[in-house]
C-alpha cells in the first residue's frame, strides 16, 4: 500500500487524513481495485495512532464504497467503485473551486499561482502521469 503520512497538527481530523490520503492512492492508480490495505492496527502502529482510528477512516471509506473488508481476510479497494452523478459531481466541484479560490485571492494570490497549485497537486495525486480523464480532457483542450 502507498505510504500515510498524517500531522496532528493539521486541522483535519487524523481519520480523515488517512480517507483524503487513501481516496487520492485511488485516483491517482497508485491504490487499485481488488489491492489489499494494510490491516487497520499495523498502520496504527505505523502512524502511531490509536487503532480506532485507523479502523474509523477504513469504516468511513467502506460507507462511501471505496473499500470493503472482508472478514477474516482484510480490506481491500472495492472492485466497483462508486460513481458519482456527474450533476452532482459538477456542483461539489463548483463548491470546492469557490472555497479554493476566495481563500487563494484573499490571501493574494493570482489565478496563475493558484494553477501551479492545482498543477502541483495534480502531479502529486498522478505520480506525475496524466490519469486518462485528465489527459483526455487536457489534449481536448489544446487542440
């Protein structure tokens, strides 16, 4: 499994660091359908966090259905991943573009700073390799 890295200093809850951390192996291929997940108190021990909360973020991932824990045998990356209604989809993008960027140009960014740092994130999520919705929809822009 992709390495977890959590900080208890962040404001975000650690259970929802190890999810945000998971969703993202997912997207960006590094975590694929049918991969087991280490078991939820190894990477307690890893992190050094309790193992209820390693088991939260792992039964909060179940309930959205990115994972699924089979009993006796671990839990792993669902083989049909949950689909999102692209409507949906849209409005909960529109909603995260305008929180990014009032927080962006509040604190005196430009939209080309604010770019790079989607690039950056981009790159960071793909391992630098354009995932196929990504590049499909990038070269459709360029020509």
């Amino acid at each position: 499994m992709t390495q977890i890295i959590v900080n208890p200093s962040d404001e975000l809850p650690i259970y929802r660091q190890i999810m945000r951390q998971i969703m993202e192996a997912i997207a960006g291929g590094r975590l694929r359908q049918g991969d087991k997940l280490t078991s939820h108190r190894e990477l307690a021990e890893q992190l050094v966090v309790a193992p209820l909360t390693v088991k939260k973020a792992y039964d909060e991932l179940e309930l959205l259905g990115y994972v699924e824990t089979q009993r006796g045998r671990g839990t792993f990356v669902c083989l049909r991943l949950p689909k999102i209604k692209p409507a949906e989809l849209h409005a909960r993008l529109q909603t995260a573009a305008r929180k990014l960027l009032s927080e962006a140009y509040v604190g005196g960014l430009s939209w080309e700073e604010v770019e790079e740092i989607l690039r950056e994130a981009d790159r960071e999520i793909t391992g630098g390799s354009l995932s196929s919705a990504g590049g499909a929809r990038r070269d459709k822009e360029k020509s």
